[in-house]
C-alpha cells in the first residue's frame, strides 16, 4: 500500500520504473480504470500515486488534468480526485464524433494524398500482415495508431487534424481495448484494406464511408469490453 493512500492499493503487478513521465501515468492510469482495475468511486491521491511511480506530486496533478479531460475521473467535494463511472451513452457519442472526424479525414486523402503517398499507405496497411499472421496484438495496436496517424496527415487539413488528434487523445484507452476482442485484429485489418482501397482509387465518398464504419466497429468493440470488465468487477 502506498504510503500516505489508504485508498489506493496497487494493482497485482502495477510496478513503474522511477522517473516515469506524464504520458506513462496517464496511459498505465487510463488503462486500469477501463479494464475495471478502480471501480467507480475509487479514490486516487496525489501522494499515493507519486510514490507509486515515484515522482513528485507536480507530474501527478498534471496528469490527472489529462484523466479528467478523458472523463476517466472527477473532483468530490471532500473527496478529491476519484475515478469516474463510464456512461456508455457519453462514449458511444465520442466515438460517433471521432467517426465524423476521420470519415472527413479519409474523404480528403482521397481527393488531396499524392500517388507515392497513397502508396506508401498502401505498403503501411500491407505490412501488419504479418502482425496478424503472428498473433502480435501489443504491436498490431502500435501499428493501428500509426496507419490512423498517416489518414490525419494526408487530410492536409490543420484545424481537422488538430481536432482529430485530440478526439482521439481523449478515447485512446477505450480504442486500445479493441483488441482484447476476439478476432478483432482480423476485422480491424480488413476494415483497413477498404480505406486504403477507396484512397487508392480516389474515391472521397467510399473512403469516408469506409472509415465512419471502421471506428463505429471500434466503439462496439470497446463498448462491449467495458460492458464485460462492469460486470466481472465485484
């Protein structure tokens, strides 16, 4: 146990090497609060979750903000910080956005990516045969956020990619538990070949129509492993 953090019991195997940045706490932190690890309600102190990581309580607070912002936790009066309930609802409508979002992304590939571009894309997507092939899920979602990276950045559009970025940022561990689905990855890669079809062939329409489908799957997924983790935790 934590000293000083009564409430925050470490989680079976929940070790961090010391120095860990901001990014690694938010990302160990939002994991285990997805995966059912605090139940809603649970209470997370500074001090606790400093000497975990072992850091000081500024990078604590700072990566709280980003926990808040993803409404993985929230503030109680005479509480602090503890860890939110997730509304299937609330989720369901980021992931509609975040649809919308890259659906304009691909549209704007097809009509703006440059043919070497379209495929190198194309050799992107190709290469996570082998991921698939290899049953390599931890590396296959490495690669999944890279081949979303390169839809942003062939939109050519700034405001659109800024936006983009940041809707994924605040969904990322929820995208993360796709995979945890059986099969996932298979479905995952085929829903890529479709976008990377429509790119190929220029068609705008295809395309978004292809990448709206691609991250409603995604939300389903994570839809149902959140469902799971809720009812698996006592």
């Amino acid at each position: 146990m934590a000293p000083g953090n009564e409430s925050y019991p470490q989680p079976r195997g929940a070790l961090a090497r010391e120095g860990t940045s901001v990014d690694d706490m938010v990302t160990r932190l939002s994991e285990e609060i997805v995966a059912g690890r605090w139940p809603p309600g649970t209470r997370l102190t500074a001090a606790g979750i400093a000497a975990r990581f072992s850091v000081s309580r500024t990078p604590v607070r700072e990566a709280f903000g980003h926990l808040f912002a993803m409404g993985l936790v929230e503030r109680r009066p005479n509480r602090g910080v503890v860890t939110a309930s997730i509304d299937a609802p609330t989720l369901f409508a980021m992931f509609e956005a975040m649809a919308e979002l890259e659906a304009a992304c691909a549209r704007f590939c097809a009509w703006r990516m440059p043919l070497a571009e379209r495929r190198a894309l194309q050799a992107l997507h190709e290469s996570s045969r082998g991921l698939l092939a290899a049953h390599r899920q931890a590396e296959y979602s490495a690669f999944n956020d890279r081949f979303h990276s390169a839809l942003y950045d062939g939109s050519r559009s700034d405001h659109l990619i800024e936006l983009t970025r940041a809707t994924r940022a605040r969904l990322q561990p929820f995208r993360h538990t796709q995979f945890a689905i059986e099969r996932r990855t298979l479905h995952s890669f085929d829903e890529h070949a479709a976008i990377v079809a429509a790119v190929l062939a220029g068609d705008g329409a295809a395309a978004a129509e292809a990448a709206r489908a691609h991250v409603l799957s995604v939300a389903r997924s994570a839809h149902c492993y959140v469902e799971s983790r809720s009812e698996s935790t006592p």
